[in-house]
C-alpha cells in the first residue's frame, strides 16, 4: 500500500512539474562555465527534474547495497555464533 502512495505522490510531482515547465516556455541561456547555451526554460526544467529524479534513485540505491551488505555480514555472525545441533 506504502509503495503505490508513493508511485502515486512522486507521479503526482512529476505532473505538476511538467505542468509548470510547459506554462514557462521562454528561452533562457544557461551558463556552463566553459561555454553558454540558450534552449526554453520548459526544457531546461525538465532536465533538471529528471536529473533530481536519477540522482536520488542512484542514492537511494546505494543506499539498499549498503544496507544488504551490512545483512549479509550480520548474518554470518549470528550463523557462527549460534550453538550447532551435534546429535
């Protein structure tokens, strides 16, 4: 239930976001530093949405491999420290 609130909560964002980059379509120049690009502002939003977006699902799944790891090893300490059955 937790996981469709979400899909639906972060679908919901994305929507509003689209809404409000397609509402502002004028161009704006975007300074790289070592060079500067103009393109509309409803692009330039849309990137950076989906720049956010893929930055925090690579986090979060760094996140999950640290934490199987911190199992995995959690794990074998207890499987090593328990009494074996010797019948």
């Amino acid at each position: 239930m937790m996981r469709i609130l979400m899909l639906v909560f972060f679908t919901l964002i994305a929507v509003i976001a689209l809404i409000f980059s397609l509402r502002n379509f004028q161009n704006v120049s975007i300074d790289l530093y070592f060079t500067s690009i103009q393109m509309p502002l409803a692009l330039a939003l849309t990137i950076e949405l989906f720049a956010g977006i893929s930055i925090g699902f690579l986090v979060a799944f760094m996140h999950i491999l640290k934490l199987k790891s911190e199992y995995k090893l959690l794990d074998r300490k207890v499987r090593n420290t328990l009494p074996t059955d010797s019948q």
